[in-house]
C-alpha cells in the first residue's frame, strides 16, 4: 500500500511494512487541515483493505522534529465554528489510528509536542532518538489537550506524572520519556528510524492475524475488568485455532522450518 499524499510520504520497506512520514520540514512537520485529511485517509484505508501491509512504522521528515502539533499559524484567526470543524478532522484520523489493525510504532525522530506527542501516544509503542524532546503545550495557548492527551498519558505514566507534564505544559527530554513508560526504546538519531523498521519486520514475520487478534484484546481489554476483558481474550484466541497461519504455525514448528504466514 503506497499512495501520494501532499503532507505524508509513504514507503513500502520489505513488503510487509509501510514507512509513514509527515513531511512538513519547513514547519517542524506541523498538523495543518490537509495532513489531517491525509492522515484519515491512510489509516482508513489501512482499516478497510490492509493489502500485505502487517506493520506501520511512523516517524517526521528531517532530523529536528517528529511533529510540532497543530499548525498554529493556519489557525491564527479561525473562527470559533473553523476550528471545531478542523478539529473534528483530527479527532476522526486519531480514532483512525487507533482502530488500524496492524501495529503502528512511533518513531520520535525529533520533538514531538501538542497533538504531535498525542499521535505518538495513538500509536502502539514509540521508539525516540536521544535527543527528542515532548510536551503537551496546550495550556500554554488557552486549550487543553484535545486528541487523547489527558487519557493516553495517564495510562503511560500515570495519573500523577500526568498532571504534572500537562498542567506545567513544559517540555521533557526523551531520558525522562523512557524513565516514565512514555518510550519504549531510545535510540542514536540516524538510527530511530531504521530501529523502528527492524522492529517492524520482526513483527510483520509473526503470523499476522494473530498479531491483530492480540492487539485488540490489549486495546479494549484495558477498558474492562479482568473477567469481561479475559473473556474477550478468549474469544480473539478462539477464532484464530480455525485459520490457515495456526496449521501452519503448528506444522512449522513440527517440521523445524521457518513458518510461512499468510494472513488466512
């Protein structure tokens, strides 16, 4: 899956895992309306029509920032009605984001703030290069975080470390970002990228509706209590023992090769 967006490069790497960059370098990679058409686009149709892609890594054009949020200068001036009808653009591609099938990891090439840090929180876990850095301004400005700041941190970091990263609006350095639970990996910067991918195609060589299934069951299990959520478990582990990948998993093994997925 590789398609032309005016605010996004896409790059298919080994079959099986796309290569996703906002590319706005001039503006530190800033989310302005189009980007979040583009962004909707892509993660719809990942939901819809997958194709062989099994893992998505997401990362910013340049060396300096991942994303530096929403393009404060398109929104100079907007009217209250414009930016409710921007917004509800970038809430669909977050809800987007989350409902994507495959796994998505987060490349933090650079600084991520505002809604830059809350696509990376969207995502499924982030690596970030040594020198990034992360904020969530948005109170600095007169809002709040309003793309899943206020619960995808909490649940990061916690509810104390939260508050405290939001309400001072100040920013923080990646060591602290992975000290906290934000990041999973912290990486040279020339690396991140490259790391990310190798991840990626790891991931892409496991069976993939297994990885879907698993996904899923983290994601909303989360929301449930232990019964319910190890219920849904089962359920997603149940419809996996009928489909072609679990014979051949099982047969692979038996036969001390290496399996051959193929998503059936």
């Amino acid at each position: 899956m590789s398609r032309d967006y005016s605010t996004l490069r896409t790059e298919i790497i080994d079959r099986h895992v796309l290569l996703v960059t906002l590319h706005r370098p001039e503006v530190s990679n800033a989310i302005n309306t189009q980007m979040g058409r583009d962004l909707l686009d892509l993660w719809s149709g990942l939901i819809s029509a997958p194709g062989d892609v099994r893992a998505v890594v997401l990362t910013g054009a340049g060396n300096r920032a991942f994303c530096a949020g929403g393009d404060l200068k398109e929104r100079n001036g907007m009217t209250k009605e414009q930016w409710e009808a921007q917004h509800e653009i970038f809430e669909r591609q977050y809800w987007a984001l989350l409902d994507c099938p495959v796994p998505v990891i987060g490349a933090a090439n650079g600084h991520a703030f505002g809604g830059g840090l809350e696509i990376l929180l969207a995502c499924d876990f982030i690596y970030a290069a040594k020198v990034a850095r992360f904020a969530l301004t948005e109170v600095t400005l007169g809002i709040m975080p309003g793309a899943g700041g206020t619960q995808f941190l909490p649940r990061a970091v916690g509810e104390r470390r939260a508050k405290e990263i939001i309400f001072l609006g100040k920013p923080f350095g990646a060591e602290d970002a992975f000290q906290w639970g934000l990041v999973n990996r912290l990486c040279d910067g020339e690396t991140v990228v490259s790391d990310a991918a190798s991840t990626a195609l790891a991931i892409a060589a496991n069976a993939p509706l297994s990885i879907c299934q698993a996904k899923k069951s983290i994601h909303h299990g989360l929301d449930m209590d232990l019964k319910n959520a190890l219920l849904y478990e089962i359920e997603a582990y149940n419809r996996l023992v009928a489909s072609e990948d679990r014979v051949e998993g099982v047969r692979a093994y038996n036969e001390k090769r290496k399996p051959v997925f193929k998503g059936r």
